[in-house]
C-alpha cells in the first residue's frame, strides 16, 4: 500500500530482559503486569515499584490514563556481582541476565528483588493521542520520568538503518547491559494504527538479530564443582579463545543430561558461544575434529569431594 513513501523510521536496540506493561492513572503507577503469554500475565506491581528508575509520579503534563511498555533488565555488572555471591554461599549460579531479570519478578520477597538492582527501558506508549511520530513520543515520556535510552535514532533511508545496525554490531560489546538486535519502527503513529498487528506482532516493527559470536577450541578436560549444598556441575576446560572481547577457557555443562546430549569426547574442537549470553557455553563441536572414542565423556558414579555413590 505505501511502497516506497515510508522513509521515516525509528532505530532502536532491542534490550534482552523481561517485557512489562504499566498502567498510570492521573500520573501514578497503578498496575504492572508480565507480557505473559500475549493474553495473560503476572501482576508484579509490588515488585516493580523497587526498581529505582521507574516512576511511581511522574512530571509535566501526560494523559490521564495510558499503557506504557518496557524492558526490565539485569546490568552485567550486577549480574556478575549476584552470582559471586551465590557462588560463595555454595548457591547454584544463575545462567543469564535475562532468565534473571525475568525471575526476579515473579519473586515473593520484594526486598529481594530491589537488592538485585534491576533496570527498565521503555519504548513504547499506548494511549496518547496528540503525538505524530513514535520518537516525539518516546522523548515526551522522557519527560515524564521514564528512562528512554539515548541510543534511539530516526532514520531517513535504508542506507542509516544499516548504519546504525553495523555501529551498534561494533560497539555493542561495550554496552553495560545485554541487546540481541536492533528494532527497526515505522516512525509515523498514523501509519502503525493504519498496519496494525497480526495475531502477535505490530506491522509497523521488525528486529534485526546479530549473529552469536562463536569460536573453536580444543577440549582439555572436565572437572566437577562441589556446591555447598552437594549439587554437582561439570566444568569443561579448554584452550583459551577470545570471545567479545574477554578470555574464555571453561564453561559449564550445567547437569548429565547435557553432557550427555552433547556428546563430547575429550579431545573434540568445541564450538563455543558467548552470544547474548554472560556465561560461555559449549552448542556442539566439529564433525571433522574429534578426539578419541574412548574419551567419550560420561558423567562420575562417586562424588569427587567425599567419594560417596
């Protein structure tokens, strides 16, 4: 319908953490729920209300009632901080910033959850009838109190959305936080309304995903973490790569299930990935490498701490 006459977009990192929805009324918080299934989701009001950086009463002039939607993420810093403290209390580690964040959400001690030091983007306001363009909008929310990320940009052509997708591919390794991709929005309101959605998605969006950084290495070895609370974790070590920027030279294997899933032998060139993940991971190896078959890995019958079955 519109062919070629859209040239006006809005470029935006796609933040890897937990949707939520918040209704204000007259200027106050007064619900948050999950995004769920698309239909249904969590109340998770209290909980939202200790993160810092979301408003409860927010400033200027804003509709009376409206919808606004966000991303709750985990820091990386925080992330790594709350899991050398699980670690010294022999606490099973968490796997990622977003299973994280997302579980924080739905914890019942909302003290717990404001110590865990969670943030949320927003991008995105369903209710306000003056704006014209999505951006206009963003930056009028900004002025109510919500944090909307400086990295947004409005795009004129094809050619300054891949700009800003090759910029951010470059630099996103530096970011604070985790992104999986971009998010690409046609920046007329009028527009959106006129594509709508179809049964789960707008029209009017789609996301540009960047590739997991991945590299092969040789295995060296498995070694096994004795919890505190007598949970067993494989470890695996092997030659140390460079992935987005920091040395990697082990990885968990998490249980035996996934050893065993995976089929490793010592020896094997592995393929591991860092992605949009804090904690390296092993996804397979080389068909073309691989070290002995009677080196298969198998998980220990005896405990290598007390040597119990």
């Amino acid at each position: 319908k519109y062919g070629n006459k859209v040239n006006d977009f809005n470029c935006e990192l796609k933040f890897d953490g937990a949707s939520i929805n918040l209704y204000y009324e007259r200027g106050k918080l007064k619900r948050a729920l999950t995004r769920g299934d698309g239909i249904k989701g969590d109340d998770v009001t209290l909980n939202i209300k200790t993160i810092k950086n979301i408003p409860l009463i927010l400033n200027g002039i804003y509709p009376e009632k409206f919808e606004i939607r966000g991303e709750v993420i985990l820091p990386i810093d925080s992330f790594i901080n709350l899991n050398n403290e699980r670690k010294a209390k022999g606490l099973p580690l968490f796997s990622n910033p977003r299973n994280t964040a997302s579980g924080s959400l739905k914890l019942q001690d909302s003290k717990e959850v404001a110590s865990r030091k969670l943030k949320c983007f927003f991008y995105s306001v369903v209710g306000e009838n003056s704006s014209i363009y999505h951006s206009e909008l963003l930056e009028k929310s900004r002025q109510w109190g919500f944090f909307i990320p400086e990295s947004m940009k409005r795009a004129n052509s094809i050619n300054e959305i891949f700009d800003f997708i090759d910029f951010w591919e470059k630099k996103k390794s530096e970011l604070p936080y985790e992104i999986d991709g971009i998010v690409i929005k046609v920046n007329s309101i009028k527009i959106q309304n006129e594509l709508d959605f179809t049964a789960k998605v707008p029209r009017w969006a789609i996301s540009y995903k960047y590739k997991a950084e991945r590299q092969s290495t040789k295995l060296l070895s498995i070694k096994y973490q004795v919890g505190r609370t007598g949970a067993l974790t494989p470890v695996a070590k092997f030659e140390p790569i460079n992935l987005s920027g920091t040395i990697v030279k082990r990885a968990s294997l998490h249980n035996s299930d996934q050893i065993e899933k995976l089929g490793l032998r010592i020896g094997d060139y592995v393929f591991v990935e860092k992605g949009g993940e804090i904690i390296p991971k092993i996804v397979g190896f080389d068909k073309l490498r691989r070290g002995n078959f009677d080196d298969l890995i198998k998980f220990i019958e005896y405990c290598p701490d007390c040597g119990s079955k």
